[in-house]
C-alpha cells in the first residue's frame, strides 16, 4: 500500500522526463530528525535495461543541514532499480538522526552507470503505512 502524495515532498517530477547520466534533484525541506518512521515512494515509469556494458541504475536518499547541499551529503537509504515498477526505502527519523545529526533538508540521487542508459522515474515521501 502506498501512503498520501503531498506535492510539497515530492522528491522528483516523473514529468522531468529521463535521466540519461547521474543527477541530484533539488532538495526538499522537510523535518527528517522528527518524522518518525516514513519511507520514499519511487516509481519507475521507463528503463532501460541491459546494455554494453551492462546499465544499472542506484536511487539514493540523501540528506543535509542545507537546502542547497552541500559537497558532502549523507546517504539514508539506497535502492538498485531492476526494471520498471515501484520501490520503497524505508526510512526514520531515528536512524536518520544518527547518520545525520542536523539533516534539514532532503533529495534523491539517481547514480547511472554503464552503456546507453534512461531511467524515467518519480519520487515522493510519505508516511509508513
């Protein structure tokens, strides 16, 4: 089950289209050190799979004390995309806090690696359902 969509943490646009190389969305600013348990919601619309040498596709959270981040974000929670679909991070304020002591502010990261590569995707937070 999937929680609410609040356009106001939507992490990424699926109507920005494909990315084609590594890209960070602009951050959100969102209270991550007191959200309690929540997850990001990413939803794979295209990609593409395969390729020489083989593409592969790593969507991170990333958190910091900036909305504008920093040279040195904090990965929160990572997910490997294998074809089209959903996929969930779960994620706490918590285990957020811990790795990131003054996170203010949150984004997603898409890593591309490999031969012709496209990943058309859309992310949000929402609360643990």
């Amino acid at each position: 089950m999937y929680g609410p969509f609040d356009k106001q943490l939507e992490l990424r646009n699926v109507a920005d289209g494909a990315e084609t190389a590594t890209a960070s969305e602009t951050g959100v600013t969102f209270p991550v050190r007191m959200a309690g348990d929540f997850k990001a919601i990413i939803y794979v619309s295209d990609v593409t799979i395969g390729g020489s040498p083989e593409n592969t596709y790593v969507l991170t959270v990333e958190t910091d004390s900036v909305s504008a981040f920093s040279d040195s974000p904090v990965e929160v929670g990572r997910v490997t995309v294998t074809g089209k679909g959903v996929y969930e991070i779960p994620l706490s304020g918590a285990a957020v806090e811990q790795r990131d002591p003054d996170a203010a502010t949150i984004r997603i990261t898409a890593t591309l690696a490999g031969g012709t590569k496209s990943i058309t995707y859309g992310a949000y937070i929402a609360p643990a359902v």
